[in-house]
C-alpha cells in the first residue's frame, strides 16, 4: 500500500508539471535578474511576451487609497521584472492631466536606490494593468519613497497631438495652444550618457545647456563606445518596460544618447518616459534598445547604468509634456559631422567622424570640442586656428567661416566659436532670412602651443601735412613672446591719402586691431570667453545701411561680408575740433570762461538749474541747449557770431581709412596720434574771412593783473 502511495505522490506531481507548462518553450531572455548579481533581490523576470492592460482615468479614479499596484522596469541585463509599490490618490495639478500619486514599497529595490533616473517611463498599475508612467520623484527621500505617475490617457493623446514644428512645415495654419507644465516637483530625469568627454567638462556643458530644454535630462560622463552587439537571447521585439536610448550624437568619439522606459507600445508606435525628453514639440532622434547594467545608487537621485546596442529600430517623432512618442521602423536620417584635428605634433590631420540627429544641431559644436578635448590630452596655452564649412539641402552655396583664437582652454573656444556659427543659420530665431537644413558639416581645427597675438605699440607720423598728400604712418607692434622673431617687435606702414578738401586744423590718427582681450570682462559669462581669451567680435562700429536679407543665398553672402579677420589692424585719419567750435582754427580760441550755445555740458549735479540759477540761459533749459539767450553778450574782442558754423550747421568730414592686416596673428590694442593739416589759405592766428570782409584777427589777451597782497 505504501508503494501505492509513493507512486501516486510521483503520478500527481508530473501530471501537475505537465499541466502548467506552455505549448512552447519560452525564449531565455539575455542577461536575465540572478541572485548573485542583486543580493537579497528575489522578483521574478517577466518571460515573454508579456502584454499589459491600458487602465484608464475613470477607472483609476475608482482605485481606492494604499491599492496594490507595480512598477514593471528592467534592474540587470534586459529582463524586465516587478517592483511592488501602492496607490495613494489622483492629484490634479493642472498639467492638463491628473497624476497619479504612488509610494514605492519594495525594500529591496529601496535598498538598491529606490527610484533611479531612468526608471522613466516604466509602467505602473494594478497587476497585468497600465495606469500611467512614472515620471516624477523626490528628492533626498526616505522610504517609502513618494512618485507620480503621467496618466496612460494623456500619453496616449500625445500620438495624435500636432506639434508646433509639423504645424510650421504645413504652412499658415494657425496654433493651438499648448500645454504647460508646473515642476512643483523633481522629475525622474532622463540620464543622457556622453562618451568621450572627460568627466570635469559636464559641469561646464550643463551651464551652457542651462535653458528649459534640458532640465527633464542629467548629463553623465559614460565610459563607454558607439551602441554595441546585441546581447545573446535579446528579444526582437519591442514591450511595456523595455529601456530604449534616443540619440542625440553618434560617432567615432563623441555618442550621447538619452535612457528611459518604454510604457506602451500600439502597434508600431510606442509611447515612453511619462514626461519630455528635450521638451522638443517636433523630434527627430534614432532610438536604440538598451542593456542595463544596474543600478548605481546615490544619496540624492539613483541612476541606471545603461548601454544602447543594435542599430536603430525607430525614431522618436514627437517630445512633448506627458510623454515621448515614438514611431518604429527604419530611422530618419542624421546631419553627418567631419572634424579633421591638426595637432601641433604632427602634419598629419586626425579625422572624426560623428553624426548628430536633426534638431539636435546645439550639439554640434558640442561634439567638435569633445573631440579636440579627447585627441589634445593636455590642457595648455594655445592658439587655436579653427574653419567651419556647411553645406544645405536648400541651396547649392555652401557657407565658410575661419576662426581664431587664443586662451588657455581650447575646449571652450571651439565650443564657442562653433555654437555661434552654427546657430547662426539653425536657430530659427536668429535666422530671419529663410530656412536652412544642414546636409553635411565640416569642421577644421589647427592646434599650436604658440600664442599668436600682437598688441599696437606705437606709431609714427609727421607733425604736419597738407590737404592732397600722401601721408606714411609707421606702426609697431609687440607680439607675445612665444611668436616674436629675432627683432622681437612687428613694423608695418600704411599710407594715408588726404584728399583736397580735407579740413585744416588739428586731426587725430587713430589705430587700432579688430580682436579684444576679454581678460576679467564682467560680461563674459559662466563659460566664456575664458580668462585671457582674445575674441574676435567683428562688425563693431558705424556701419551702413543694408538690405535685411531675404533668403538663405542672401544671409550666407552678408556673413561672408561681415568676417574679420583677428589679424586685421585699422588706420584712421579723422578731422578734430578744439573748444566746441567746428570751423575754427586752432589757435583762434574764446576767451577763458566764455561757454558757448551747443556745447552739450551740464552742470557739476548732473541736474537742469532752476530758472535765475548759475548755469540757466533764460530760457528753461541747461546751457548748452544750442540756442543763444536773447540777452547774451560777446566777450570784447571776439568775432560776431552771425554766420560762424555750429555743430547742427556743419556737416562732419568723411575720414579717411586704411586696413592692412597681420597674418595669422590677433591684432589687439589702440593708439592715438595727432597730426597738423595745414590750410593753404589760413595764415598762423587767422580766421577765414566771411564773405564780403576781410580776415580778422583776436584781439591781444589782456595782461593779468598783478594780485593784491594781504597784510
């Protein structure tokens, strides 16, 4: 009897095993959750083709406080796998859309780092349901660790909304208005992983990323390459809680991608994150399948470890508040980047190639100066000699633009001058003249320990001149030390023609470069330029009037107008005028005291006088208003004043102007130098006649009386 019994006992328990195994045996999944790897973790991977049910708002609405629900996220490897955590309440905080309000309750994965950036996007609901995404955490929490949830309603409702970017490429059609978001909390952040960077640059990238598109994202340094093989037993297929990476780089060098968590899938679009990614409207980024590699814990924010692999598998079309929208298939194509590095070691140039997602063209000179900072390998004094060439799908002109630059950082400069040239046609907002889509871009950097700089020294020219000369200007220039030749010093002369009717009198020589030495400038800013940098601004000054352009060919041709060369030095011959009265000789001076109408000064206070103080003409206003009082008198001796030249009476000379320029060198610096322009018809202490008289001459100053001594 009691074989009888063994027997049945050994009969029950296969026909039960037998039972509950599948028509087919399951796929393993790669890298699967193992005890060894997460001490005291002991979930259980979702195997297969798990589908999760949408639970929508009327329905999670009727949820009562602390219901059961789960979070389904991936921890290790690809497996997804379910952490326990409760409902506490629908909240609605004017987003457009409730939240759902959720507290984790799994001590293990609390112990792990609780809610990890990353975790974005994974699906929370009742079991086998989806009632949302996580998509917001606090931080420095205890547990029970608090998150909201995006409701799986609005994200739904993202893959039908019409972005303002495909809005604009219908034509005039007009916007709805879009919805806005209240941080009233921190959202779980998107970790973006930047290889090649050195790890003391991200805090220099996130203050020149600091604008609203990137406070959902946290720049990481990653040790790591372009997305890898696949690895064994990946599924091919896309589910609720895969993680996915959305590239903004790729490349030799440089690949910076975004991580989250896929939340539901329809068909061939799929939405994630539960919140945006670079809050894009319209988007344009590969989207790679991810491998995590754990959890790294933190005192304020965990983050995934996570790795992209394969090649693309789709595209995310749309970024918007409740979520990302994704769209599977072939990718859309990227804006391929060449950097070619010319180190200062070597004739050989070094060429990296990158390609960076459309929309994404901030990132450009992001990459190029990574990847100056990861070929250079020191960090030194240097002048870099730097080109950016773009070519457009719009038109066959294609736009180059030099640069040069010298200061202690490298990285900084080439992040600079390539944001500024870029932008310049891929900001909407700084292109006026029509659009323009980047096809190909080409970066040349020339690296040298020398500092090529030359600050004007002095220059030369004689005393006195007549209208209808040539006139030589000799000018010297010191260079840093590091360029200086065997004389130590640069000499150059230029030649100034003076034309005939240039006016007599005292004229001022002015020279001066075209860069300057941002050394302590208080408008530098967090980034830039860096201490000691020469900056090559261009376009200062009076400029004349131009049309605005109306198209692309148009904009690339006034750029191309505006380039100056940091090398460039500017020799200036302006006619000047002493004491407030154009038109006078120089030695025809008024009388000590005497203040003349239209000489623009105020009183010591800076204020207007009251009527009958000193300082008020009579008529309500400051002296100087250019009117003379009824009641004012000419000093003994001076001319009349009828018919002499004021300043609104007298159209001012046109200087004369020459450039010459330094060669490869920052030209930074200014002199001035006065020269005579002597009037053929002037004689010394003369003033020319007026019609009908005859030349005058001042009156002998009176000798000064003899001062009164004090007993």
């Amino acid at each position: 009897m009691r074989n009888f019994f063994v027997l049945a006992g050994i009969a029950i328990v296969m026909l039960c095993q037998l039972s509950c195994s599948p028509d087919e045996e399951q796929t393993e999944i790669g890298n699967p959750i193992a005890g060894e790897v997460i001490t005291g973790f002991d979930a259980a991977p979702l195997l297969g083709d798990v589908v999760l049910e949408n639970m929508y708002e009327d329905e999670a609405r009727r949820l009562t406080d602390k219901t059961p629900v789960q979070i389904v996220t991936v921890l290790e490897g690809t497996s997804r796998v379910v952490l326990n955590a409760r409902f506490r309440g629908v909240r609605d905080f004017g987003f457009g859309f409730p939240l759902y309000e959720c507290e984790l309750m799994d001590e293990a994965a609390e112990a792990m780092g609780g809610i990890a950036a990353g975790m974005s996007g994974s699906p929370v609901g009742p079991p086998g349901r989806i009632m949302g995404a996580l998509a917001y955490g606090d931080v420095f929490s205890k547990a029970p660790t608090r998150f909201w949830v995006t409701s799986i309603d609005a994200m739904e409702a993202s893959i039908d909304h019409q972005t303002f970017g495909e809005i604009l490429a219908q034509g005039d059609v007009p916007a709805a208005p879009g919805i806005g978001i209240n941080a009233t909390y921190t959202p779980v952040k998107t970790p973006v992983m930047i290889t090649g960077i050195q790890s003391h640059r991200i805090q220099e990238l996130a203050s020149h990323l600091s604008d609203s598109r990137y406070n959902f994202v946290e720049l990481l340094a990653d040790i790591g390459a372009a997305p890898a093989a696949p690895p064994v037993g990946a599924s091919p297929k896309l589910a609720a809680g895969d993680m996915i990476g959305a590239a903004v780089a790729t490349g030799d060098i440089v690949n910076s991608i975004g991580f989250g968590t896929v939340t539901q899938v329809y068909d061939d679009k799929f939405v994630a994150f539960g919140h945006p990614f670079f809050y894009d409207g319209k988007s344009s980024l590969p989207v790679y399948r991810a491998v995590t590699n754990g959890i790294v814990p933190s005192v304020a924010v965990s983050y995934k470890s996570v790795s992209a692999y394969g090649k693309p598998i789709g595209t995310i079309t749309k970024d918007l508040t409740p979520a990302v929208v994704g769209q599977l298939g072939a990718a859309l194509p990227m804006i391929p980047v060449k950097i070619s590095y010319h180190p200062a070691n070597s004739t050989t140039a070094i060429e990296k190639h990158h390609q960076v997602a459309y929309g994404q063209e901030g990132f450009i000179p992001i990459v190029a100066a990574v990847t100056l900072d990861a070929l250079r390998m020191e960090f030194s004094n240097s002048t870099v000699n730097g080109s950016v060439t773009l070519e457009f799908e719009e038109t066959d002109t294609v736009y180059t633009e030099p640069f040069r630059q010298a200061s202690p950082v490298a990285f900084l400069d080439v992040l600079m001058n390539v944001d500024r040239i870029v932008r310049s046609f891929a900001d909407t907002l700084s292109n006026n003249a029509g659009k323009a889509t980047l096809k190909t871009v080409s970066i040349s950097i020339t690296d040298k320990p020398q500092i090529a700089k030359a600050e004007i020294s002095e220059i030369i020219a004689p005393e006195e001149v007549m209208p209808g000369e040539s006139v030589t200007v000799a000018i010297t220039l010191v260079p840093h030390w590091s360029t200086a030749g065997a004389e130590r010093t640069i000499q150059r002369e230029v030649t100034l023609e003076i034309p005939e009717d240039f006016p007599a009198g005292e004229a001022n020589i002015n020279v001066s470069g075209s860069a300057f030495d941002f050394f302590g400038d208080p408008f530098a800013g967090d980034l830039g330029p860096t201490p000691g940098a020469i900056f090559d601004f261009g376009g200062f000054g009076d400029e004349e009037e131009r049309p605005v352009p109306q198209n692309l060919d148009e904009l690339i041709k006034q750029m191309e107008e505006d380039q100056v060369d940091p090398g460039l030095i500017t020799v200036t011959l302006s006619p000047g005028f002493g004491g407030g009265f154009p038109g006078l000789p120089p030695d025809l001076l008024p009388p000590e005291g005497f203040l003349p109408p239209g000489d623009g000064e105020m009183p010591d206070d800076g204020e207007m006088p009251e009527e009958g103080e000193e300082g008020d003409n009579g008529d309500g206003e400051e002296d100087g208003d250019g009117e003379i009082p009824p009641d004012f008198q000419l000093p003994e001796g001076f001319p009349p004043l009828d018919g002499l030249p004021f300043p609104e009476d007298v159209e001012p000379p046109e200087p004369v102007e020459v450039e010459i320029t330094i060669d490869g060198f920052i030209v930074t610096g200014s002199k001035d130098a006065t020269v005579m322009i002597k009037g053929e018809e002037m004689g010394e202490g003369m003033m020319p006649p007026m019609e009908g008289e005859a030349p005058m001459i001042p009156a002998e100053p009176a000798e000064p009386a003899e001062p009164v001594e004090e007993e």
